[in-house]
C-alpha cells in the first residue's frame, strides 16, 4: 500500500490528564481531551468517545457526499456513535465494538442516488474502513533531546 498523505497532530499536557490537541489546520480549533473519573474530570472527551465520533463523522460525511457530490443540504443528517467497552483476557479495557446510526432526512432517502449509495459510502469512509482492517500503530518514546527510550515492536 502506497503512502498518499501525511498529518501530525500536536498534542501537550496541560494538567492531571487534560491534553490539549492542536491539529494542523490554522482555522481548525485546539480540543481539550480528559479522561473520565476517578483519573481525571471528564473536562473534554477521551480518546474512546473521540474514535466513535471519528467513526460517525467520516460515514457521515461519506454518505452526505454520495448522495450530493457538491454542497449537502443542511440539517438533512445526524448520526448516534455507540462504543462498547469490553475487558480482555488481562482484564485490560478495550473498545469491544462500535455501532454507528445514521439518521437521514426524508429529503435524502427519498434521493434517486440513495438506493446506490446505501451499499457503497462505506467503502469510502476512510476511519471505519481503516477500523475494521486493522490499523498498524508506530510506537516510540524519546526524551525531550530526541533520544529514544523505547519503541514498541
């Protein structure tokens, strides 16, 4: 598989667990992330509630696009992310499963494109595609000058 793009987000610790996230679009507002009770105060959503709202955001996104090419009309789409948090053999905390609910106005069900796009704006939806595959994650630890303390395998 061929490398087409390329991103880095920015991310700093403020305090106790809130992390400030800082994308790489100018106009993009910074999030404050935190971790739920009894780690931190649930100031911003965690890294779990962010996937799921990635997952609903690019289906989204992928059918609204599927169904008008150009401008999407407004208001004619809202979706519901579920994540289901399960323990594993460890007794680690894991995201068990996802279910995502797109909730579509009568406008667009009723699209002469809808019968076409309800079987194929999955496949275009770059994050759950992505998701079901399997993502292979880079994993390292260097020290503020840069050098590295660890790396996963």
């Amino acid at each position: 598989m061929s490398e087409q793009g390329r991103f880095t987000i920015h991310l700093e610790q403020q305090e106790g667990y809130q992390i400030n996230v800082r994308f790489d679009w100018k106009r993009a507002a910074d999030l404050l992330t935190d971790e739920p009770p009894p780690l931190g105060e649930a100031a911003g959503p965690n890294a779990s509630r962010l996937l799921a709202a990635a997952a609903a955001n690019c289906l989204s996104a992928s059918l609204l696009y599927c169904l008008s090419k150009e401008e999407p009309p407004d208001g004619t789409l809202r979706a519901e992310a579920t994540c289901t948090l399960v323990r594993n053999a460890q007794k680690r905390l894991r995201i068990g499963g996802l279910e995502v609910k797109l909730i579509v106005a009568d406008e667009l069900a009723g699209s002469k494109r809808f019968e076409r796009c309800k079987n194929l704006f999955e496949d275009f939806c770059v994050v759950s595609a992505s998701i079901r595959e399997g993502i292979p994650i880079a994993v390292s630890v260097v020290d503020e000058a840069g050098q590295l303390l660890h790396a996963s395998d």
